[in-house]
C-alpha cells in the first residue's frame, strides 16, 4: 500500500482528497500548514501532494527540502494561481506534475496513480495467496474461487495490515495506527468490530483472539 502526504490549508479541499485516495487504496496523511509537513519530510512517504500558497512555509520551499532529502520522492504540486512561472519553477525543482485550482479531485487521483505507476511500476496484477483466497492488493479486490467478496475500505486495510504481518501479534494501538493512522481518536473498540466484520465475510481467514492483546493472523 502506498502513502501519500497530502498539504493543502484549504480544510474542506484537504478532507474531500483524502477522502477520494483513501478510497483507492492509498494511506493517506494530510497537513494544513508547511510547518507540521515539514517536520515529517524524514518519513519519506511515497508521494507528496504539495499546495504552493501556504500559511507559512511555500510548497517551493518544502520541495527543496523533500529533495534533499530523498531526489526520487515523486512530488505533485497543485495550485489557486494558473501561472506558468509556478509550473516552470515547480518542474525545475523537481516536481514531477502540476495541476491548478480548481479541479475535479478525480483528476488528481488519477495523476496520482499514472506517476505511482512510472515511479514505482504498475503492480496491477501482483496478488497474494491465503488458503483459499486471493488478494489483488492495487486493484483492492479479493477473490474466493472465482466469487469477488466486497469489502469496505476500512475492512481491506485490515486484511492487508494481517497479510504484511503473518504470525505477528498485532495490539489493537498497533492496528489503529495501521488501518486508522496515528491521528485518530476514539475508542480502540472499532477495532474488534471491525475484526468482527471481517470474520464475518471471510470465514476461512485464520484469525486468532489473543486476550489482553490483539490479534494475529495464522500462516497459512
């Protein structure tokens, strides 16, 4: 699974983004302000999605700092302002794309997935096997037999946390930071109902209860 950095101070824009790459299947961590992204510039994600006009620090200048620290991170820079100086000096510095204000939120995921797919390799058909199952992680499907199971996205991201970690006792702090990202605040007892869910719909998912822990999932 992918992540993604997402900086845009425009609130309703920044949640309504998130909101359409979760949907496909990217981990999503947004930022209002270029002074929170640029403290997690050393967690180097896979891709930054990066706003030019910023309350304090600019995209400009993050990109400098993004670069110097890892010259392969993809970067796409969107933009209010339609001028070909921002575009020119944005490739310049390495950006890999740009888009301006206003655009459909399609769109960008659509970039989004054609510059994961040059920079990294298009994993469309890659798949993992479970017993009887078998997951297509890129396209989000899992399969009994030849029977699709829908899953919801939250439901998906779980089944992906198990699989990158056979046989590993997970805590349910461990799961939501996996599935819900470190930001998140509530109850950790979304975590068994959404366990729960996911026993429900795949019967033959060998999933242990480790009370007073978490979960894990047995090797197949």
């Amino acid at each position: 699974m992918y992540t993604i950095y997402l900086v845009d101070d425009e609130i309703n824009l920044n949640k309504m983004l998130v909101t359409y790459l979760e949907q496909e299947g990217y981990r999503v961590r947004s930022f209002a302000d270029g002074a929170s992204a640029q403290a997690a510039i050393k967690d180097e994600p896979d891709l930054w999605v990066l706003d030019i006009m910023l309350p304090d620090l600019d995209g400009f200048q993050l990109l400098k700092q993004i670069k110097a620290t890892n010259a392969n991170t993809p970067t796409i820079f969107i933009s209010a302002r339609d001028e070909d100086i921002d575009k020119i000096i944005g490739l310049e510095m390495g950006s890999d794309d740009y888009i301006a204000k206003p655009f459909l939120p399609r769109e960008l995921v659509i970039r989004v997935k054609k510059l994961i797919d040059r920079v990294y390799g298009s994993k469309s058909n890659e798949h993992i096997e479970y017993g009887e199952y078998t997951i297509y992680p890129d396209k989000r499907l899992i399969k009994h037999q030849e029977d699709d199971i829908d899953l919801t996205s939250k439901e998906f991201d779980l089944l992906l946390l198990f699989l990158e970690h056979p046989g590993s006792a997970l805590s349910r702090e461990q799961i939501l930071e996996g599935v819900w990202g470190h930001d998140y605040f509530g109850s950790d007892r979304v975590v068994d109902d959404l366990v729960r869910r996911l026993r429900k719909k795949l019967h033959r998912l060998e999933l242990e209860t480790l009370y007073g822990i978490g979960y894990r999932l047995v090797k197949p």
